[in-house]
C-alpha cells in the first residue's frame, strides 16, 4: 500500500504527471478514487479506471508475496537446492559414456548446447533426445513430451520412426528379461504412434518466427504439462545472416537465452540447443569454434563439442557446472545415438536398468 | 501493416499507428523498455502485445512427429522426393532428393556431376506417380556453357532410361521446353538470378527444380585470403536465400562444387569440398561422386577400358548413414549398379 508510484507498472507518460501532481504512494491514488484522478491529472475517466486497476492488482500481489508462499522470490538454503537436484531426472541419451560425462544425462531445467561441424550428429542427438524423454519411469526415463523448434528443416520424421522403434524395441527386451508387472503396463502406452504423437513439431522460417515461437512456448508448456524437453535445432542458422547490426543480434540472443532459462526453470524442462562452428582466424593458424560469438557462450549451462578424430566421433563436455571436462567416443548406427562397443549386457537387474541413477527394486518395495 | 486484422486493443493499435511501427518484426527487434517508451503503454500492455502478434504470427503452426509421418498428400508430405530416374540410386537415397532443402554434389571434375543435374532436369518433368514434380528445371550456369547436345541425348533416349513410365506418357512431356537456362559468371549477376529470375519462376509454379552449376567458380577468382569474411558473408547470404525459396516453394535446390586439396601442415593433404565450413552450414545433405581409379592410374586420367564407373557416396545428411553405391554413365543418363 506503501509503494511508491514511480515503481508501479503503469505508462511512463502517466507516472511523469502522477509525481508532477503531486502523487506519491499507491494509497493516495486508491484514496483519491477515479473522477478524482482523471480531474487532478487530465485523463479520460477510462484511463482513471484502468491505472487504479493496476494498482489493486499490483498491492494485492504485493500482500500475497509478503504473507509468504509465492514462488517469486523464495528463500532456501544451498542443502535444500542439493538436494532437489539430486532428484531432478536426466534424459538418457543411449550412449552411456555421454551419459556419464554428463552426470547421469541431459539435465531437466538446464540448458544444454551442443556444437559441432556439419553431418556429426547434433541434429541426430537430438532426434534422439525426443523420444527417449518419453521412456516411462520404470524403464528409468521421465515419461515426459517433447517440443522441437526446427530452423533449418532437418527434422526428418522417417529417421525419428527409426530412432522410435528401436528405442520401443530395447524397452521390450528389458520388460522381457525381468518380467515385472509395471513394465508390461508402461509398454502398452509406449508404442510408435504414441511416441510420434507426444513429439511437438515447429518450422520457424526466420528469426522473427523464431522469437514469436519462443514467446509462446511458456503459455505452450502450461497447456501441454508432460513437456520435458524443449529442442532448437540450430539457434545460429536464423541468426547467422540478416544483421547487418551486430548488437542487435546480441541483444535478440541475450533475451532469447533469458526467456529460456526461465522456460527450462517453470516448466523442469531440459532445453537443448544446437549451434554451428564458424573459423576463428588466429595469428599462425584458425580454429573452429561455436558460433555466434562470445557473449552467447554465456547463455547455456552445459556445453558439448561434437568432433571428428579421422573416422571416429567424439564428443567432448567444454562446459559444466559439476562435471570436469573430457571427451568420449559415439556412435550413431541405425538405431540411432549409441556407443562405440555396447556395454557387456548382464543379466541381473541393475545391469540391464537403463539409468545407472535408479534404485534397483527390493523385494518389500513391490508389495 | 494493416494493425486491425490483430485481435489488438483499440489503445494499443492507436500506439502502433501513431508510433509509426509497421511490421511485426520491428515489434519484436525493440526491447521491452523501448516498447514501452515508443508506445507510452505499460509494460502488461506490451507483454499482451508481443503475446498477441506472436500468437497470430505463429497460428496453426504446430505439427506432431505422427502427423508428418501419416500424411501422404503429395503436396505437403515430408516422403515426396525427387527421384532420380534410378531405382538404384534413389535407394541409396530412400526415396531421392528431399524437396525442401540444399543439396550439394561435390566431386572432381568428369566424376559426372553435370551428367546427373540434366538428368534430375528431366526427371522433375514427370508426374508425382514415377518420382516428378510435373514442373520444370532452371539451370544456372556460372562457369561452362550450358550442354544442350548432350540435354537433347538424353531427351531423346528418356524410354531406354525410364522403362517404368508408359512411352505416351513420355512422348506428352515437352522436355526441352520446361528447363531454363540462366547465365551468371559473377557475385552480382548470380544475386540478381536468385532475387529476380528464381523467384519469378518460383511463383508462377513453372519451375520445382534449380541447379546451380558450379557454385564454387564463383567464389574462385574473386576472393584473397584475407577477404574470408566477406567471402562468409556474401555466402551466408546465397545459402540463406536458396533456403528461403527451397522452403517457400517445396523446390529441391542442386548446388555443385568442386573439390579441392586443403593442406594441412604436417598432417598432409585432404581432399574436401570446396567453400569451407561456411558454406557446409547451409546444408541439408551433401553427396559426392568420384571416379574409381584402377591401380597404376592416377585419378585424373579418363580410361575408356575402366567401364566409366563412379562412386556416389552420401557424406552428410540427416536421414541417411553415410553410405555409397556404384554407377555408370551411359548415352541414355546415369544408370546405378547394384
């Protein structure tokens, strides 16, 4: 009720003549009612009205904050962060090596970019991602829903069927080789179609559709609560021409990696991004390095560096906030993203789990 | 900009009109606070406004993986390609060349790039039953003449290559009269091809098939070591708007390059399409074709004796396993072996 009237979200125009009259808290204007306002200051009664609209809301979103409970700026303690962390999910991405590099996989609320030359295996990587996001919690995945922003027109659904089927086809051995009840169930969901069908699918032509798309994702990802995963397959090619002014794209990058963030947080939405290399010409030699510049380096949390090595793929982790720095060998076969030798199979039940991070199953737990 | 078509406040459209801010994209280039300022709104009157033209700019604009796979209406479907006249070679290819997109075959020279161009020119003129687009081709050259003698070959032998088409059906088709030759030996020229002469034929649907042959000599003459970046730029800009058309009008766009040796110190030489990583961006998939060289040959030498037989290799592309197949070069067009 105290607040002052310069830091209410009102007109600029209008917050100049409220302090030229002589207005200075909230209450003042609530106080002063709507024909009031409009005679004192010179505004139509609508506009009155409208502004001390406004201000309720504004004071009432003030009370609920102060009474406590709203997320908008909670306090807790480092322990407790640990702790929710630990239990965020990871999406797997079939490759147990990145898998471990990486923690335990592509972490939820986190954004993720990946680099690389082309033909590597962003795009492949990526394709992937979205169907194991779906993998239901028994078989160690999240069972979440995917969105993927497509810029460059790579997404090409009959590579995902491949990627689909096999993934429905390795869930089918486990459920086979272990025999529990749960497993039987969850696949009767997961099935191609269902898979297809939870795959959220949008062409942005430009970078203007780009921004629109991503304005809308948060009102998306409220209709469409399951979504876990957000994909832009690649943020640099929108970018990478029509600018002729530079801090203009800074800018544009900068507000897009802040709606992200925010995206990734609300929603516990693992966001991948991927971005192209461009030549850095140094001194005596060049080198590849990501594109769109240094400042956008920033912008993502976890960074991976796709690279060839003669004939084989490697993936390298550059950037992480818990995991060191190092780079492991991948595949991509028919099924998709995989190791370079499959892991020996075993059969007992933590050896053939998917996610080495879930408990194995305890006779008491069953029952 | 016509502001009333958006499901806009009266207040807020007044702001736009009076702002002077035409197009949506001005909207969304201005920050928050510059918004604000421009259009004396509130910033909930903003965020209502970009949520507003985004949602408009974005309707009907969501598509699921299950959808794209079960649609097979020839005018929309991601499974329609253009075939290359081959059952072999579109194999390898699952189904051809995707119609959205820029594919490049890269290769040495007399691997037979020219050869498949002019026969994909011939092919896009089917029906969409045997692989086509029923549409024409234009052809841009930038360094050779166009080869009209060996064009009117394969016209003429198109019943020995595509024994699958009825011979009415191919005697309908006026080949030579759908394929349009364009000439452009510089930067200049070949950026008014693109913005003039592509889209006009573009949009008046007379055109689903463009060959750019080469785009490499281009870039050969004009540029010192010390001007790459403007080299990248000029680049970016063809590789951006080939791709804008190729989306706009579901029209596959064929660019040849040559090949080049690349020397790396100590490591030694590679062979390597040429343009570098810039232009490898603005991909969606690359081919390579190369003569098979038989052993006490060196690879530039043509052999009568060694059958003319290549390699069409894919390199990248995102649905396809880097992979090759075999093939030859005949008088009726470019027959793959199996």
């Amino acid at each position: 009720m105290q607040r002052e009237v310069g830091t209410l979200p009102l007109a600029p125009a209008l917050r100049a003549r409220l302090a030229a009259a002589g207005f200075q808290t909230a209450q003042e204007l609530l106080d002063t009612g709507p024909c009031g306002l409009s005679k004192e200051i010179g505004i139509s009664r609508e506009e009155a009205l409208e502004a001390l609209q406004v201000v309720r809301q504004e004071c009432h979103g003030d009370a609920a904050r102060t009474a406590g409970g709203s997320a908008a700026a909670r306090k807790c303690t480092a322990l407790e962060l640990l702790e929710e962390e630990q239990t965020q999910g990871f999406i797997i991405t079939f490759c147990s090596a990145l898998d471990n590099i990486l923690g335990g996989g592509v972490q939820l609320t986190k954004i993720t970019e990946i680099c690389g030359a082309p033909g590597v295996g962003k795009t492949q990587l990526c394709m992937q991602l979205a169907v194991d996001v779906q993998i239901p919690e028994c078989f160690g995945g999240v069972a979440g829903e995917a969105v993927f922003i497509d810029t460059e027109g790579s997404f090409m659904v009959d590579r995902v069927v491949d990627i689909a089927a096999a993934c429905v086809q390795h869930c089918h051995l486990i459920a086979e080789a272990q025999q529990e009840e749960d497993h039987r169930k969850a696949l009767e969901t997961f099935s191609l179609e269902n898979i297809l069908s939870h795959i959220y699918y949008f062409r942005c032509r430009d970078y203007v559709e780009l921004l629109a798309q991503v304005y809308l994702l948060p009102e998306f990802l409220s209709e469409h609560s399951k979504v876990r995963l957000v994909v832009i397959d690649g943020i640099a090619f929108p970018f990478r021409h029509d600018f002729e002014d530079l801090s203009l794209r800074t800018r544009l990058l900068n507000g897009l990696a802040q709606q992200l963030i925010i995206i990734a947080n609300d929603h516990k939405a693992a966001v991948v991004l991927t971005n192209q290399m461009t030549t850095r010409i140094g001194q005596s030699h060049s080198t590849l390095v990501p594109a769109l510049g240094e400042s956008w380096g920033h912008a993502a949390t976890v960074r991976l560096i796709f690279h060839w090595d003669n004939c084989q793929r490697l993936a390298t982790l550059y950037k992480s906030p818990s995991q060191k720095e190092s780079t492991v060998p991948y595949h991509i076969t028919s099924h998709g993203f995989r190791d370079v030798q499959p892991p020996a199979v075993t059969h007992s039940a933590e050896g053939t789990e998917m996610n080495p991070r879930k408990r194995p199953r305890t006779e008491e737990e069953k029952h | 900009m016509d502001w009333d078509q958006f499901d806009l406040n009266p207040k807020t459209i007044a702001a736009l009109k009076k702002a002077d801010i035409k197009s949506v994209k001005e909207i969304l280039n201005l920050s928050g606070a510059d918004l604000q300022r421009l259009m004396k709104l509130s910033s909930a009157d903003i965020q209502c406004l970009l949520k507003t033209v985004s949602r408009t700019l974005r309707r009907n604009s969501m598509v699921t993986a299950l959808q794209l796979y079960q649609d097979k209406d020839h005018l929309t479907s991601q499974h329609q390609k253009l075939s290359l006249g081959c059952s072999v070679l579109d194999s390898l290819l699952r189904g051809g060349i995707p119609l959205m997109g820029i594919t490049e075959l890269a290769g040495e020279s007399s691997a037979g790039k020219t050869q498949i161009s002019l026969q994909l020119c011939l092919c896009v003129q089917y029906p969409y039953q045997y692989g086509g687009l029923e549409s024409g081709a234009v052809y841009v050259c930038t360094e050779d003449v166009f080869p009209s003698k060996r064009l009117q070959q394969l016209i003429d032998q198109q019943h020995k290559l595509r024994a699958d088409v009825p011979a009415e059906i191919i005697q309908k088709i006026r080949f030579g009269n759908s394929i349009f030759v364009e000439r452009a030996a510089d930067l200049d020229t070949f950026q008014q091809c693109i913005t003039r002469r592509l889209s006009l034929l573009l949009a008046r649907g007379m055109v689903r098939l463009v060959v750019i042959d080469s785009i490499a000599a281009l870039f050969r003459c004009e540029f010192g070591p010390s001007e790459s970046a403007v080299k990248a730029r000029y680049l970016q800009t063809f590789g951006a708007q080939l791709h804008s058309l190729s989306t706009r009008f579901r029209t596959p766009i064929m660019c040849i390059n040559q090949k080049c040796v690349i020397l790396y110190r100590g490591v030694g030489n590679r062979v390597t399409p040429a343009l570098g990583i810039t232009w490898s961006n603005q991909l969606l998939m690359r081919l390579m074709v190369s003569r098979i060289s038989l052993p006490g040959q060196s690879s530039g030498v043509a052999s009568p004796c060694a059958g003319s037989m290549r390699t069409l290799r894919v390199v990248f592309a995102p649905h396809l396993p880097p992979s090759f197949c075999y093939y030859t070069v005949q008088l009726e067009g470019v027959k793959g072996i199996k």
